[in-house]
C-alpha cells in the first residue's frame, strides 16, 4: 500500500468529464450517488489513496485526489459507475499539480459551468468535501485547500458581478416558461423531486412567475409537504403520479432517479404538456419526445440562453482571474511554509532547551526581558523565522539566526 505525501503538489490531479464534451446521457453514466461515492471513499482507503473527494453534478463529474497517476483516480471513479473506464478516458480532461489547483479554483468561481457565474456549485463542493471528511478522505492539504477555494470564491461574488443577475440552471427553467407559456397563472404546473435542484426552482417559480398554482412530488413525502407548507403550495404522494402527470400542464423534473419517472404512457393522449428535464440522468422517457402533444426541454438545452446578462458577466471574468491568482499565491506560500514545519518545530523545542539550561538561566538571572513570558518570546522568534523564510530560503542560517536572537533578547 501507498500513501502520498500532501505536501507533493505533483501528486494532486483531476480527472473529470463535463458538459463539454459529452451530453447529459452519457454523464448520467458516471453520475455518482452517495453510496457509490462511499464505496469509491471505502476502496481509496485499500488502497492507500486517503485524501481526495469527487464532484459530481448535472453538468460534471469530477474526482479529485492524490495518486501516482489520474489513472488510479479513474478506475477507481469507474469501478462504481455505469460507464466504462475506456469511455471515460475518451471524454475525460486530466490535469496536475498547479494546473489541478487551477481548474478547481475556476469551477467553484463558475468560470467553468454551463451557464458562466453559476454560483450554485459552490455548495456542492462544500458538500463533495463534507462527505469525504466524513468517511476520513481528507487531511491537511484538502482542507486548507477547500478554505482557500470558498474564500476565493466569496471574494469573487462580493467584488464583481460575475454572478450578477439571476441565471442559473433553475431560473433558466423559469426564464423558458415565462417566454414560452401564455396564460400562466391558469396552467397547473407539476414538480418532480424538492432536492436542492427541485427546491430552487420552486422558489424561482413562485418569486418570478407569480403562481402557486404549483404541487409538489417527491419519494421522500415529508420533503415535498414540508416545502409546500413553506411556500403555500399543493403537495401529492408518488402514488398520484400518473393522475398529477396527467392533469398538468407544466411539468418539471429535477430527481436523481437512475430510471426515467415520467413514461411515454404517462403522456400519451393526455394533452399538451411542457416538460422540462433538468435531472442527470434524463427523468423522462426519451420516447416521449416522439408524442406531438409534448414539448421536452433538457438541462443542456436550457443551458445554451444566452442574454444580456451572460455578457455583463463575460467582462468580469478578468477580474475573476486576478482574484484567483492572488488566492493560488497564498496557498503556495502557505503549502511552501508547511514544508518548512519540521525545520521551524525543532527550532522552537531548540530554544526551549536553551531556555531551561541552567547556562542560560545563569546568563540571564539579572536580565529583565521586555517580554516576560518565556514562550511568548520564543513564538515571537519563530514568527521572525517564518517571515524571513518566506522571503529568502536559507534554512540553515535562519536557524542558527533565531538561536542568537533568542539568546540576545533583553531589555534595551
């Protein structure tokens, strides 16, 4: 078994697969659920890969790690999806080192999503690393690197505009209704799944549409009566499904069902509808798209709006970027001051032996320190060390220059 060292930013990489180069099937193939990604988490651990996490979302799937090579990171990925690893390898983008650091900082600054500013991946990070720490896949690195990354992210949001406006996969559902639809508030609209997809969209739905002629299904039941009481809405079992299909004129699916929920037969002859999918995989049977009485809109084809606003946000990319590159700077400097931890503790426990040798304490026996506190001097030292580190590397000398310091630390 082989561990890898944190601190060897050549070992960290990304493998993933996006929007970009494959449609929504083919990334349902690799969408990972939670007792995948815990068995993806359990066989790491065997295998000596102990800190990584993976991202995986309607647009992405992504796993992130330290390994000897991407490759152990994909067949570890694959060996719990649908899609095959000589298929991922052909759609897949593989990068390393600084270029990894990189690439994570863009997509949680939504440099990266579909739809340019989309800040909604940000939890999902937060909750790709929750779940990793959670089953003991993380360490030092990830975590200040995590930190690092929603610092950055926060700092983009609050000095530009790049997620001005609301655009996201959710409101561009609504977005598609409201330039589509006549009549609204006498169209009964029907949402699948109230996860956090589901959820944002029904907000988007009340605040934008104006309507709470809206009900609500989910597996779980409570999830679904819960955000209806919340919002003033109907709420329906699962086992009302077809007659709810039946009955609305507007559908929305936002599950993450591995089956299609809503079938060919739910539709056939029961009027004109519009559905839109925005699950990974596709919810809706694709042999509905063939009935003349429905309209089916994907996630991928609701990503594609482009508007005023994508442009305002394009020109502060720029920004984006210099905010970015600052953040990389400071991780480096810390990742470049923690390889240098061994070297500064063994001064410090150094100095604290010099400290209570009965050579010193009869050299200093008639000094009054301007600082009393004997620990507090020495962390003052070492804070000094730390410092000069960073601006010039030499180790050895700094060592041999805070012993002298310590020593020579009296009243003036």
């Amino acid at each position: 078994m082989t561990a890898y060292r944190a601190t060897d930013i050549s070992k960290f990489y990304i493998a993933g697969i996006n929007y970009k180069k494959s449609n929504a099937t083919t990334r349902g193939q690799f969408a990972i659920s939670s007792d995948q990604y815990a068995a993806i988490l359990e066989k790491a651990a065997v295998t000596g890969l102990n800190e990584l996490f993976i991202l995986s979302t309607c647009n992405r799937t992504e796993i992130y790690g330290f390994a000897e090579s991407a490759q152990q990171l994909i067949e570890l990925l694959c060996s719990e999806t649908i899609g095959t690893i000589d298929e991922f390898n052909h759609l897949a983008y593989i990068k390393h080192g600084k270029a990894a650091l990189q690439h994570l900082f863009d997509v949680s600054a939504g440099l990266d999503s579909q739809i340019l500013g989309d800040y909604e991946i940000v939890g999902q990070i937060k909750a790709a690393v929750k779940f990793s720490k959670e089953h003991d896949a993380t360490g030092t690195f990830l975590e200040r690197l995590i930190n690092s990354v929603l610092q950055c992210s926060k700092a983009i949001k609050n000095e530009t505009s790049i997620s001005g406006g609301t655009v996201s996969v959710s409101f561009a559902a609504v977005q598609y209704i409201r330039e589509n639809v006549q009549d609204i508030l006498n169209k009964k609209i029907l949402l699948i799944g109230t996860g956090k997809i589901g959820r944002n969209t029904c907000k988007n739905l009340v605040d934008y549409l104006n309507t709470k002629n809206i009900t609500l299904i989910n597996r779980t039941e409570e999830k679904a009566t819960d955000l209806a009481s919340e919002l003033g809405l109907q709420s329906a079992p699962i086992t009302e499904l077809a007659d709810q299909i039946a009955d609305a004129d507007i559908i929305l699916a936002a599950t993450n069902a591995t089956d299609p929920t809503i079938l060919h037969s739910h539709l056939e002859g029961k009027g004109k509808k519009l559905i839109i999918d925005l699950s990974i995989p596709y919810n809706v049977e694709a042999a509905a798209s063939e009935l003349k009485n429905v309209t089916l809109v994907s996630i991928d084809e609701l990503s594609k709006i482009n508007d005023e606003t994508l442009a305002k946000r394009k020109a502060e990319v720029p920004k984006a970027k210099a905010i970015i590159a600052e953040h990389i700077a400071e991780f480096y400097e810390w990742l470049a001051m923690r390889r240098h931890a061994p070297m500064l503790k063994a001064v410090k426990t150094k100095l604290k032996e010099i400290h209570t040798s009965p050579l010193f304490s009869n050299h200093t026996s008639t000094v009054t320190f301007a600082i009393s506190d004997p620990d507090e001097r020495i962390q003052r030292v070492i804070n000094g060390m730390a410092s000069k580190i960073r601006l010039q590397n030499q180790g050895g000398c700094h060592y041999i220059e805070a012993i002298n310091e310590f020593i020579a630390m009296e009243a003036s």
